[in-house]
C-alpha cells in the first residue's frame, strides 16, 4: 500500500519545504561515517564567549522548562560567526572533577555523525561547567508523535527515524561509545532540513564503570533492575521501546507489548492514525524487530549493525516530507516564535505548564503529586467512569472463578479504602493476573498503592495500562503526569497534563 502524506503544519524556522531525502548506499552500509566536512569541530570556549552569547546568561535567554530551578539550565546563545547553539550549564555539584568532564566532552566532541545533533563545544572554568551543542529547530520526535495538532507523523518518517536512530547508535558503537543515556523520544531532534538526529547529550557519562545512569526512562532495561549496570544491550532494549511509540503512536508497556506480539494480535500495536496507509510486511518486520529488541535476556537481542540491515530494505520513500510549510501560516507561526523553549536542544511550549493549565481536582492534585488527595479522590469516584467493572458481571454466568476473582477486588478496595497499600498491590495484581475482567480503574488504584510505595516506575506502567485499556479516559492521564512528575520526567508529565485536560474537556461537552 501507498503512503499518505500528512496534512499541512508549520514550521516557524523555514520557508522551504522540509524533507528527508534518502541516505546514500554508503550511508545505509555504515550507519553513516561518511560525514560531511561541513560539520562543525570541538572547540573549548572561554567562559566570557559563551556569556556573550548568551546574553550575559541573562535570565530571557533561558529556555529550560524550569528556568533556574532546572537542575541544570540550558541557554539559547548565537555566536559570533552567526550559529545559534544550545548551552547546557550544569550545576557545580553535577561534575567535581573537572578532569573527567573535560575528558568525557572531548571524547563525545570527536565524534561528528549528520545522524546525530553534535557536541561543538565545552567549557570548564573555576566552578562552571558547560556543553555546547548544535542547535535543532524543529522540535523533538515526542513532539511529532504524541502531540501533533493537524494529522499523525507519516508511516515513511517512522520508519526514517528508526533507521537513522539504529545509524546514529551503530556510528557510535564503531568509535566505542556503545552506551547511550536515557534513549527515549526526546532525545530525537529534527534539524533545519526536517532530519532526525540524537542528541549527543545522552553520551555523557558520570562514571567509567557504566553505574552511573539516569533512571528517567519509562521503562528501564530489566538487567538494569537487577542489577544497576547497563551494557550496550540496555541500549538496545531501549530501541525496542523506542520503536514501541512509532508503531503505536503512544507509549505502551513493553511486557503488554510482547503479550499481544505472542498473541499475535499485531493490530493492537499499530497506531489506529495509520490504518490503510502502511504495508502489512512492512508493520510485521516493525513488530517482529521491536521483540527481538525486548528480549528479557540482554544476549538475545540484536546489536545496532543488524538493526540497520534490517531496517534499510524497509526504506520505501527517498524524500520524506516532516513538514510541510504554507505560506499562509508564516506570519502566525513567526508570532509563535517566543513561545518555543528548548530543553538541551528540544522545543516544548512555555505557554503550557501546570501551573497554566486549568485543571480538574484530580489534575491538580497530580500536578501537585499530592497522593492523599489523589486518594480521596479516586475513592469517591469508585468504578463509575470503568463499563468493564461497574455492573460487576451480572450478565455473565456466575462460576466460582469468577467469584474469586470479584472477591480479590474486594478485597484490594477494602485495603486501598483503609490507605493499606501493601495488601491492596497483592489482591488487585491477583485480579489482574486472572485475567477474566479488565478494569482499568483497578489499574488505577494499584498506580497509585504503587506511588505510595514508591513503586514508581510500576506506577508508570499501570497508568499507562489503564489508558491502553481506555485510551479516552482523562484518569489514566493524571495518573501518568504524577508517576512522571515523581520519576522527574517533567516535560512528559506536562504534556500528559495537557492532554487529560484536553480529554475531559470534550468528555463535558458530551
């Protein structure tokens, strides 16, 4: 089947029509090391120059969500010899030795990828420690994916982004630096040209041993959970959630992923946005590469060479459009301009935070990660917002089984009524693993049992389920802005905000 070209948006950085045009044979065969002589070189800045830069670090130059609460505050700067770049000046406390920064920036600046958002600087004076990266317009792949406006990213520029991700990683591993730091949708930029690009900020690293690792992801790699180290398959497996969110549009827990994989009910995965737009091969060989990638054993899954091999013949298009700019939108989307920000190089708006929002008592108490009163208020709401739950059974035909497994809810709510969350966890997993109903409301509550237990990231993956299991349901959105506020994921978390907002919006005009 063809491919369908998205509908028309804006892009406030260019007058051309953006496109990706396809990689050359020597591209695909070596993820990219023929690069261009273009490419900026690493440069060690003076402390004064990146000042200037930036304005005197003046606080209208700051574009981290967070402005100087940000644990580490990022700039917008343009150089002397026009270049607008991105400042990332960490707070003292996050690099004390200066040596490794130094050493750590100039290994990351020597590598030079057109896959990859690159690392044209550093500086390291006194107590100041800073990076220095190319700057990308066009905001992140998160953008693109889970907060389009106008129509869904085009199938063709999934499947570009994968390969070019699995490029990006096979470039780096070839120059020995296999280990890559929170790999998830932000950080994939898009450049001028509407070309993907990762970012090079995840190749920094705290430590020589690979202990030192974020934990900011949705869904960290199992050994990692075990035991707090990361390899390169860590990598790898993060790739496999990664293609997770480009199949299906959404993040979708990867054991709830593999489920429907072994079921074989590949229509699930599939962002319904695309249905009749993509070839049925083409999603299968997505599926079946997304699995091999999510294999709980580490040396069970591919590494970025084969990624590439696989994902090249997939490439059906040699110019996909990102963006397709009108005319008619330039004056508006340049009026647009000063509401962009940028967190190490990608764009959100500044015009949407929680605190500008207006929320629902249930948004606002996420916003706020006030658990008791998320509490009280999913206990006033009880199973009235859950059809898969509230009638409990009564058409289907009474079996002890059934009455079993209606008996480990009660029993979850009579603990999560009592705040006993422990107990609460044991009889609503036991509920869930039955399998014979599916609520999403108990997804719910065991998120939250789990927040108070600071179970964060098996918050995460419930509220996440909940939405599976009710894609329009505004809880399930709140209840992922608060595990994300608790993970520190405050971008998404903002995000997911809005769109619980914008959900129960059009559930009260209803």
């Amino acid at each position: 089947m063809g491919v369908r070209c998205s509908k028309l948006t804006f892009c406030w950085w260019s007058h051309s029509h953006h496109k990706f045009h396809g990689p050359h044979s020597s591209d695909l065969e070596n993820g990219g090391k023929d690069e261009n002589e273009s490419l900026p070189s690493f440069t060690e800045f003076k402390l004064e120059e990146l000042r200037v830069a930036a304005s005197g670090f003046s606080s209208d130059n700051i574009v981290s969500e967070h402005g100087e609460k940000a644990p580490n505050v990022v700039y917008r700067g343009k150089l002397n010899d026009g270049r607008w770049i991105a400042i990332k000046r960490f707070h003292r406390s996050a690099w004390p030795d200066s040596r490794q920064f130094l050493e750590e920036a100039r290994t990351v600046g020597q590598l030079r990828s057109e896959k990859m958002a690159n690392l044209v600087g550093c500086c390291c004076e006194g107590d100041e420690r800073l990076l220095v990266a190319e700057f990308m317009p066009n905001e992140t792949l998160s953008k693109h994916l889970f907060h389009w406006e106008s129509q869904p990213l085009k199938w063709a520029m999934r499947l570009r982004v994968a390969l070019c991700l699995a490029q990006a990683l096979e470039y780096c591993s070839s120059r020995g630096r296999s280990l890559y730091h929170d790999l998830n949708a932000y950080r994939i930029l898009f450049d001028q040209d509407g070309n993907p690009r990762l970012s090079c900020f995840g190749l920094m690293k705290n430590s020589r041993d690979g202990k030192s690792y974020s934990t900011n992801l949705a869904f960290t790699p199992p050994e990692y959970m075990r035991t707090g180290r990361i390899s390169p398959e860590s990598v790898i497996y993060s790739f496999g959630t990664l293609l997770l969110d480009l199949l299906s549009g959404k993040h979708i827990p990867p054991s709830h992923a593999l489920d429907l994989i072994r079921g074989k009910n590949f229509t699930m995965l599939i962002d319904s946005n695309l249905e009749g737009h993509f070839s049925n091969d083409d999603g299968t060989e997505l599926v079946r590469l997304a699995s091999r990638c999510l294999q709980y054993e580490a040396r069970e899954r591919p590494n970025a060479r084969s990624l590439v091999a696989a994902l090249a013949p997939l490439q059906k298009e040699t110019e996909v459009p990102l963006i397709l700019f009108s005319s008619e939108t330039l004056l508006f989307s340049l009026l647009l301009l000063c509401s962009f920000s940028c967190v190490d190089g990608y764009f959100s708006w500044n015009g949407i935070t929680k605190d500008s929002l207006t929320l629902t008592p249930l948004g606002e108490a996420c916003s706020r990660l006030d658990l008791t009163a998320i509490h009280e208020i999913l206990e006033d709401t009880g199973y009235k917002d859950d059809e898969g739950i509230a009638n409990e059974l009564s058409f289907q035909v009474w079996t002890s089984q059934i009455q079993e497994t209606l008996n480990c809810k009660k029993h979850g709510d009579i603990a999560f009524r009592a705040k006993d969350f422990a107990p609460a966890i044991k009889y609503y997993t036991q509920f869930i693993d039955d399998g014979t109903m599916v609520s999403p409301t108990v997804f719910a509550r065991r998120c939250l049992s789990y927040l108070m237990s600071n179970m964060l990231q098996e918050a995460l993956a419930d509220a996440m389920q909940a939405q599976v299991v009710s894609p329009e349901w505004p809880t399930a959105f709140y209840l992922q802005a608060a595990a994300l506020f608790s993970l520190g994921m405050d971008n998404d978390a903002h995000e997911t905000l809005k769109d619980g907002t914008s959900l129960e919006a059009k559930w009260k005009k209803h």
